[in-house]
C-alpha cells in the first residue's frame, strides 16, 4: 500500500515516480494490458523501419518485448523518473543497443519537429488525466501538442487505456478537432485472468494536416471480436459504444463470481448493421441443484414465440430453467430483421459469446448444450411492414406455434414484445373434387405457411374474457340469438368484433378506429370485413362516445374498450388515461342500456394508478367485477350502470356454460378448444 499515491497529483511527480521504482525494485510494472493482448493492434500499426516513441515508459516490458520478437528496434523510451531510467538502461543497454533510454519530461520534449513515425503510450495518459481540474486539462493540452509536433504527418500515437468516460472523451475530442483520424480498438481477451474488470483499449490517432474549415471527423471503434472498424458519427456515440463494453465486462465479471438473484438482459448486435440480433436472458434458478452436466444451458427461443408467457416474462423463464433442470439457463431470442442459418449456424455464432455468461465453477472445457423446443429455430414470415403517422412502425407476420399451427400477428415496432393483435390461420384444404395422393403430395414450404384466418378461435385470452361477459346481459332469450347493439372501441386486427358478429347472429356491431392504417391492414390481413353488421367509424373514440351521448343516449347493450395507448412513458398501456376519467365514463354510461355492460380491457403496472382507475370506475358504476389474466398484467372489467344486475358465480358459470352449449349447435363452427365457463369462474366482485 505504500507504493499508492497520497493524491492523484502526485502520479504526474517525478518526485514520487523515482520514490515507487526505488521500492518497487527490479520488478516490472504493468499497468495493464499484457504484450500477447496488445501485440495484434500494435503490429497493425508499428512497421519495423519505424521509428518509435515511448512516452512514461516506466519499467515496463512492452518496449523490450517489442524489440525482442523483431516488431521495431528503433525505440527511444522517455521517463520523467531518474531511478527507471537508470534502471532500464542497465537491464537493456548491453542487450538491446538499438533502443534507448532518456530522462525527459513528455511536456516538454528535446526532440525535433515531426521526428517519430509512431508514440506509444501505455498507461500514461490515464495516469495525468486523473480530474478534469483546470491545471489537470492544461498539462493534457501540453502532452497533445508535443506529441502532435513529434510525429510525422501520417505518424500514429498509440495510447494503451482503460477508457474512463473524461479520459477518451479528451483525446478524441482533441485529436478529431486537429483533423485527425480517431480508432478505437478493444484489447481481445483483456479482462481475462487480469486485475482489472474493465478491458483494454487502444486509441489510434492518425496524424493528417489539417484542413482549413470543417473537415468531417473520421471516429470509429473496432470490438475485440471484429477486425473491421465500425464508423460512428459523433464523439458522444463512441464513448457510449466504450461504455457498452465496459458494462458488459462487468456484467460478465460478476455473473462469473455469483448466481444472479434478478435475471439479467443483454443484446448482442449485428456487426454491420449495429442492430439488435440476439436477445439474452441469464436466468439462474436456485431450486436445481447443480452438477457437472446440468450447470448450464442455452435455450433458443423459436422465432415469433418470445411473446409467450414462457419466454417472455421474469416468472416464464424461470419456470423454464427450472423445468429444464439446469443451474443457468441462457435464453436467447431472435430478432425479425435478421436471418439466421438454422440451428447449427446459431449455435456456432454464439457459442464463444455465451461461454462469458458461464456460471463460477464451470469447467472451461465443459461441453454446454443448446435446447429449443422441437429442435429447430421456429419460423417467422414478414407479411407486411409499413408505417402509420398515428401508431409508428408496425409489422405483420407469420410465426409457427406449437405442432403445425400458423399465427397472424400485428405487432408496434414501439413496443415489440407485444403482440398487438393475432389470428389462428386455417390450414390449407383441397379443392373440391381433388383427391389427395401420397405420391403427388409435397410438404408445405416451412416459410409458407397458410393464409386463411380462422375466425372461429380468439386467440387473445383477454378477448376470451371480454365475450365472456356478454354472460352478465339480462334477458331471457339466448345470447346467440338475441338482438345486441354492440360497440367496440379499437380495431386492431378485427379479431373480438369479427366473432361477435360472425357468432351473434342478430348482433349489429359498431367500431371505432381512430387509424386508418389499422382499417387497411385488419382488411387486407386479418380478413376483416364491413357489411349491414358492422360498420367501421374513422374517428378519436372519445369525440365519437361524447357525440353519441349528446345525441343518442342508451343505445348500446355492449360498450367495449380495447384501445392502446400510444405513451409507453404512462404506466398504464391500455386504455389511454382519457378514457377512464370520470366526465368521460360518465358519457359512455350514458349510452350504455340501463341493463347494459361496459368491459373494459386495463393493462396497468403502476399500482396507485390502477387504484385511482378503479376507484373511479366505482364512482360511475355501482356493479363492477373483475377478471385478472393468469400470465399477463391485463384485468378485464365488467360495469354495469345498476347494482340490481349483481349476479353470482354460480349463475355466472351456468350462463356461460348455456351461452357455449348454443354457440356448438349445428351450423355454428365454434372452436371447442375453450370454455367460456372458465373465463368467468375467477371473477370476483369490486
């Protein structure tokens, strides 16, 4: 400890330097960045005719190392410390004649003008650039300009660093304002085995005469697993891409220390496009007992699917580590805008990646298997992309699910992980008259899956609940059959009001969108249509509810919200807060029958929020029930205008099991993998 400096002032001392050599001895001080790691950027740029500058050389090996594997012999190293030079002319002087060593102080050099084609810094300038005091900067200043004088036009100084934020923004804000070429190179292997966490880097300024004007400054970073560089535009983005890597060795570094109590998020990045490629989630579940063959797994999430509960919630992928059996479990999902070469091609790509993720005690020869469901990598198909002035970015696809079953999804590129809207597509039949044969029989192309959309099945659980309680509407006829005034607010992908008119016969529905691309892309795609039982209103759905209620008060047996919000800063996502202020609920129940029911689809996380929601809703409406979705944060509400309507869950339960029973009667083709009954039985009452 007593080799550590009493301020930082004191690392730009001689005094002190001489002090630390004296007690340090004969052994060489790295400060970090071994020559096996550097050697492959230096010998980038270091030519053997160069002639090289070694600035605070100190006692280190790098320049003796250099000069003894043949990459330069031309080396002047310089010290502002009397004892390191001595010493270092002693244990290289008789050995290696070429090289020299001088006492001379960086700031003000002895050298000629434009002497050195190359100066080498290691260390040196994280040393001086302790503070961003006005005295620290003006020293900075002074080490630049002699440093900028010595080299040739064309010279290199290479400057070995950690890469504190202050330290590279400094020098490249520097060098680039002198009309330099500024890369920045990640040391490959760096925080392996080493006293620092944080990687190495090597900045690499390239010396060219300045322009007159404002010349465009040339930055650029090359990441240890890459030669080519990558061109950033500004100073800002390259010290946040160094900041990137230096989290991540972090995070590296403490994964392979401890278990994560908290699950842990990363993306890895397409090398040319800089674009998300692969999405990771370290979970480590500690009710597995690790051995040597269950310490570690990778789990391919199958394209389209890292929308379901299992992949893509905190409580999913545990339970899927867990299931799986293993100690860590990395999964991994794959992003639409890439393309992949199957499973062999992933698991090669990624293989050298995860092994950073690798829990401690992993054997480093340990063989770690990837896992997917059913093997393979999903298929994902890209219907449609376009943009909407009102919702953004938005895609259209087609993903495959369990066994052979196709699904239609919208999804907001703002919002990716959610799948806005989804239908089931219909496998293909043959025509009529066609008779299938085994010989003549091809299998369907994996990236073309069917196209016809099953309108019988609703796909969205809360959509389920939603129809289900059509249940809590009095009146003795069969809801089938019965005559309802229906309003939907928000169209999506027209799945809920397609099969409210498709399988209510005598239903006349009402829906509102306030955009246009929705109309467009629920037709063309979802197999949406408008007839004398639905029609589509173009219009903001709070100026359509007020007009209504101004105009034609309780028109309505059903009034029904599913409407996103387009504030993702907001922590409720569905409905946007306009639409459950009281004045505005007020209005709907205006136009609701006094028997009628508003549902209500709420998707809110902040807790006081959703309090706040409730209890207004409350105020407006004297019989509320709720029905929470297992697995998600929806919470579909019922309200009804009177507290006479209050029902059981006895009574609930046998309406919908009598509402199911008419929807199966011949000529009805209602998909039976559900039970409206279900949706009902974990309603509770507000």
């Amino acid at each position: 400890m007593e080799l550590l400096p009493r301020s930082p002032a004191e690392f730009g001392s001689a005094r002190y330097w001489d002090r630390f050599f004296r007690q340090r001895g004969q052994r060489a001080f790295e400060w970090y960045g071994a020559f096996p790691e550097l050697c492959p950027v230096l010998h980038k740029y270091v030519r053997p005719r160069d002639k090289v500058l070694v600035v605070g050389c100190g006692n280190s090996e790098l320049s003796e190392q250099m000069y003894d594997v043949g990459m330069c012999e031309d080396i002047v190293n310089i010290d502002i410390s009397d004892a390191v030079i001595r010493q270092m002319q002693e244990r290289s002087g008789s050995r290696r004649p070429k090289m020299s060593y001088l006492l001379m102080d960086m700031l003000q050099m002895d050298f000629p003008d434009a002497h050195f084609q190359v100066v080498l810094d290691k260390g040196t300038l994280d040393a001086l650039l302790t503070d961003e005091e006005e005295a620290t900067l003006a020293k900075v200043d002074q080490m630049f300009a002699e440093i900028s004088r010595v080299l040739q036009v064309g010279g290199r100084y290479l400057c070995v660093s950690l890469a504190q934020a202050h330290v590279l923004k400094k020098a490249v804000e520097y060098f680039s304002r002198e009309g330099w070429v500024v890369r920045v190179h990640q040391v490959a292997g760096s925080g392996d085995n080493q006293q620092f966490v944080l990687p190495v880097f090597v900045y690499v300024m390239t010396k060219f005469r300045k322009i007159p004007g404002s010349a465009p400054q040339i930055l650029e970073i090359c990441p240890e697993e890459q030669d080519k560089p990558m061109r950033v535009e500004s100073v800002e983005r390259l010290v946040a891409a160094v900041k990137d890597r230096q989290h991540y060795a972090l995070l590296c570094s403490q994964l392979s220390k401890t278990p994560c109590r908290e699950q842990v998020s990363l993306d890895l990045c397409d090398k040319e496009s800089g674009k998300p490629r692969y999405t990771l989630h370290v979970v480590d579940s500690p009710l597995v007992k690790p051995s040597r063959e269950n310490r570690f797994a990778i789990f391919i999430i199958p394209q389209g699917r890292e929308t379901e509960w299992l992949f893509g919630t905190e409580e999913g992928r545990r339970q899927l580590a867990t299931s799986a059996g293993f100690g860590r479990l990395v999964t991994v999902a794959l992003h639409r805008e890439q393309h992949y070469e199957g499973m062999a091609g992933i698991q090669a790509e990624l293989s050298g990646k995860v092994m950073e993720l690798a829990p401690p005690g992993l054997p480093a020869r340990q063989q770690v298997p990837f896992l997917s469901v059913g093997g393979d990598i999903g298929v994902r198909a890209v219907r449609h992309q376009d943009t909407s002035p009102l919702s953004g970015e938005y895609v259209v696809e087609d993903v495959k699910g369990d066994g052979t079953c196709y699904f239609r999804r919208l999804i907001f590129l703002r919002n990716r992980n959610v799948v806005q809207s989804e239908a089931r597509l219909l496998p293909p039949s043959p025509l009529p008259g066609q008779k299938k044969r085994r010989k003549d029989k091809k299998k369907p192309s994996p990236a073309e899956p069917p196209a016809a959309i099953d309108k019988s099945y609703l796909c969205c659980e809360h959509h389920k609940a939603m129809v289900a309680g059509l249940c809590l509407l009095g009146g003795p006829d069969p809801l089938p059959g019965a005559s309802l005034a229906v309003l939907v607010v928000g169209l999506g992908g027209g799945s809920l009001s397609l099969f409210i008119h498709d399988y209510f016969s005598q239903a006349h529905v009402a829906v509102v969108e306030i955009d246009p691309s929705m109309l467009e892309v629920a037709t063309r795609w979802f197999g949406f249509s408008q007839g004398d039982r639905m029609q589509v209103h173009l219009s903001d759905g709070l100026d359509y509810v007020a007009k209504l209620a101004a105009e034609a008060p309780a028109q309505y047996d059903a009034i029904m919200f599913d409407v996103d919000s387009k504030d993702l800063t907001m922590g409720m996502s569905c409905p946007p807060p306009a639409f459950v202020e009281k004045p505005f609920l007020q209005k709907v129940k205006t136009i609701l029958k006094p028997e009628g029911i508003f549902v209500l689809n709420l998707v809110c996380r902040d807790a006081r929020l959703k309090e706040s929601v409730l209890a207004t809703l409350r105020d407006v409406f004297p019989l509320l029930y709720t029905r929470r979705i297992e697995g998600e944060v929806n919470e579909i509400l019922f309200c009804q205008p009177s507290p006479e309507g209050r029902r059981d869950p006895a009574e609930l339960g046998a309406r919908a099991r009598a509402l199911e029973g008419a929807l199966r009667e011949p000529g009805c083709p209602w998909d039976s993998s559900y039970v409206l009954a279900d949706m009902l039985q974990a309603v509770r009452i507000l």
